[in-house]
C-alpha cells in the first residue's frame, strides 16, 4: 500500500511538472508580462484608438469621472491581474480592483473601477472588455465542465489558442492545466513529427517509434516526454519497447482519438504505473463523462479555447 501510494504521488508529480505551468502565467514573469503588452498594443493599434473620431466630436475639458465594470452573467472572473498590469503600463488611468481573479461571481456583481479622463476610458474600453470577457469566459467553461461533470481525471488545454498564454491562464484560472506553453516547453512527438521521419528514412511508423526511443534513450533526456500513437498496436509496441531499452526518463502517451472503450482497452492492457496517459481529439461535452472513465491521467479538449464563448462583461460610468 505504501509502495503503490508512493508510485501515485509519483504520477501526479509528473503530470503537473508537464501539464501545469499556471505559476509562470503571471505578469511578475518578463515573458507573460511581454505577451500582455504584446496583444494590449496590438488591440489598441488596430482600434486606431488615437483617431478615435468620436472622441475628437465630443472633445472638450471634462473632469476626471469614475466608471464601473459589472458582470452580466454568472461565471468565473478572469483577467483582473492582466488588465491591472496594462492599465497601469498603456494608460493615465486609475484602477480600484473589487474582484479577484478565480471568484465565482453573478450578474450586476462590481469587478473593477476605473477613474481618469472619460474620453480615454472609452478609447480603451473594448480592449479592456475584451481581455476580461475572452478570459472570464474561458475559465467559466473550464470551470462549468469540471464541476458539471464530477470529473476525476485532469482535465487540459491544449495548444489550439487564439490568445496563447493568456487562453491557457484563464484553463488554469478555470481549474485546468495549461499542459506546454511553447514548442520549448517540453518534448511532445506528435504523429507528424513520426510519418516526416518514417517518409524520410523510409521506414513504418513502428520503427520510427523505435528508433525516436533509441535516441532518447542515447540522448540521456531526463524530463518526461510524450509521444502521439494512433492506435492500440502502437501503444503497446511504444510501451514493450520503452520498458526494454530502459530509458530513465517518464513516458507520456497521448492516445489521440481513441473512442473511450479501446482507450480504456489500451490503459488497462498496458498497466504500467510508470506510464502516463493522455486523450486527446473528439473529446467534448457530451462525451467527456465517458473518458472519464477509462483511467487516464489527462484529457485534453482543444475547445476549452478555441471554441469558447465570452462571459458577458460591462462598462458603465457611475
């Protein structure tokens, strides 16, 4: 019972060293706080907020004016630290925060006041709605599936984001993992990377595999790596072959649109506690209780970001 305890403490470690950076999703990171300013000035940019023609009609000396950011919806709020950061970089404003990031909230609830110039709050405005919106509205997705489901097994993002960093925030704010945040994050063998290999060295997709093990195994790779197989016979040679050749390094497979009986087939044949298993591809709503239950490690839904609906966020002056 200890030794078995120890195995599963083991695999949980190894899942969120791979599957979770939500630490490093915060502006006190250079390189998340670079991708905020990144997509704040890209926004604002491409709203040509400095020929706001509206703005240059109404023009004239108005006193600073106070204005509130309220929910219109029940959800998860996301993004208060990221608008807090580009506020304070981009504009003259002032920000009072009233809700953190991760709060259940509902409608009419106060997020955020802003105080300052009323023609800047409006020109940026919608970029302000926006992040907050798109984040919100990922995290409470996130957030719906996992407890309308009851699922037990880790649910991810994946890498199918229109905002990157700031989309797999929102999963984590959400109670997802991020899984990698960039192709430097970590080593993931997907089935392209092994068909360009199997065309150019003109071999199967089983001897690709093979010979992907041997150099890992020569390479000396200490971090866990995952690799992509498309049916039970390559996950089965994967897993005989990795045991064999004794590579010290965890293994990740990702089986990737399995229908839920054969991954819970393949899972329960292998029966390795040193192998971690992921789902990925097909995987939604409707579907998802099914996956649950195969025992896996991670299921991963590429419509946690790329598919989501924003939470309805307004902006009014007081």
């Amino acid at each position: 019972m200890i030794y078995q305890a120890l195995i599963i403490n083991c695999m949980n470690n190894i899942v969120k060293q791979y599957f979770d950076k939500g630490s490093f999703l915060t502006v006190k990171n250079k390189t998340y706080a670079e991708t905020c300013l990144q997509l704040f000035d890209f926004q604002t940019k491409s709203d040509l907020i400095k020929n706001d023609i509206t703005s240059k009609i109404i023009d004239g000396k108005y006193k600073d004016s106070k204005a509130s950011i309220i929910a219109k919806q029940t959800g998860i709020v996301a993004g208060i630290e990221e608008i807090t950061y580009l506020i304070k970089k981009r504009t003259n404003l002032k920000i009072k925060i009233i809700s953190k990031d991760g709060v259940p909230i509902k409608e009419k609830d106060l997020l955020v006041e802003l105080s300052g110039n009323p023609l800047e709050i409006l020109s940026f405005e919608r970029v302000i709605l926006n992040i907050l919106q798109r984040m919100s509205g990922i995290a409470t997705a996130t957030n719906s599936l996992i407890i309308k489901n009851n699922l037990k097994t880790s649910l991810s993002s994946t890498r199918k984001t229109l905002w990157g960093l700031l989309d797999k925030k929102a999963v984590s704010i959400g109670g997802g993992l991020t899984h990698r945040l960039s192709l430097s994050d970590e080593i993931l063998i997907k089935d392209n990377h092994i068909d360009i290999m199997a065309k150019n060295l003109n071999l199967t997709r089983l001897e690709s595999l093979k010979k992907i093990l041997t150099f890992i195994k020569s390479s000396q790779i200490k971090r866990p790596f995952e690799i992509e197989v498309e049916t039970e016979k390559e996950a089965y040679f994967l897993n005989n072959f990795y045991q064999k050749i004794n590579i010290s390094a965890s293994l990740i497979i990702m089986l990737d649109n399995f229908e839920s009986n054969i991954a819970a087939r393949t899972i329960k044949t292998i029966n390795t506690p040193s192998v971690i298993f992921e789902l990925s591809g097909g995987i939604n709503e409707s579907n998802v209780n099914d996956y649950d239950r195969v025992g896996a490690d991670v299921i991963s839904l590429g419509s946690l970001t790329h598919s989501s609906k924003s939470l309805n966020i307004s902006l009014r002056f007081i």
